[in-house]
C-alpha cells in the first residue's frame, strides 16, 4: 500500500491510500470512501483513461503542468495525431479506395492504393482519423498534392 499526498485534482489537493489488487486492479481509501477501480483501457497519446469504478465507467483525462500550459498556450497535444486530409504524393490512377464516410482510420491502415509510373502505391494513414468524404473516384487521375479524403 502506498499513500498519495499533495497531488491535485481538478484543483483540490488530495490525500489518498491506494492498494494494486493485480495488473490493472486497485483498492483506493479516500475521504473515508472505499473505491474498487479496474483500469479498462489506457490511451498514452491523449493520455486518456476509462475506468469502471464500483463498477461504474468513467472517462478520466490526465494532464501535468507543462501539458495544461501548452494547452493555455493554444497547443493541444492530442490534435497533432489527428488527420485532416490525405493528399496525393504524385500523379496516378486511383486502383483502390480502402475508406469510406463515416470510417474510424487508425495511423498506418491503409486508405487509398495509386498507380503511379506503373507501381501500386498503397497510401497509409499518418495518424487518426473518421473519414469525412472521399474526394476521387476509382479509375480516375489524380494530381499530386490533390485531396484523396477529408477527415472529421
């Protein structure tokens, strides 16, 4: 058991024991309340937590110092992982399109396969995304720097 003091939440310091029951499973005494909390699923890149606590699900978002001031200086940490359009490298003939509207894409799935100088390029994802619209057509040419799909 180890003891958490001085941390802040949401503003207020608190003072709390906590006891790891297993890999993702934790016993915490606070303000003479018993909390059973298992650690349902960990997003390190928006540093964003579900939690099921007395078996209730809770959505939980950490951020330290430097995190909360470069956010109050207008730079969101979480955004510059998102996609906003997917643009054609070079000019070619879209053979496959992987993607529709309404798609979740995660970085590295494919979206989009262009011919160009007669190799398949398989155009990825650089980061995540929900599919928006799909600007192209299946059999058509592209131009480079061309949007392929707008992102949410």
């Amino acid at each position: 058991m180890y003891s958490v003091d001085g941390n802040v939440v949401n503003n207020e310091t608190i003072i709390a024991d906590i006891l790891q029951n297993g890999e993702r499973f934790y016993h915490i005494l606070y303000n003479n309340k018993n909390y059973d909390v298992e650690v349902i699923k960990i997003d390190k890149i928006s540093k964003s937590y579900t939690l099921r606590v007395n078996g209730n699900i809770y959505n939980a978002q950490v951020k330290d110092t430097f995190a909360q001031l470069m956010e109050a200086m207008g730079f969101d940490s979480t955004t510059q992982h998102k996609l906003k359009e997917l643009k054609a490298p070079m000019p070619g003939l879209v053979l496959d399109i992987k993607m529709q509207p309404g798609d979740v894409v995660k970085k590295g799935d494919a979206v989009i396969v262009l011919e160009a100088m007669k190799m398949e390029n398989v155009l990825k994802a650089s980061g995540d995304g929900v599919v928006k619209s799909v600007e192209v057509q299946k059999g058509k040419s592209v131009e480079k720097n061309q949007v392929l799909i707008i992102f949410e």
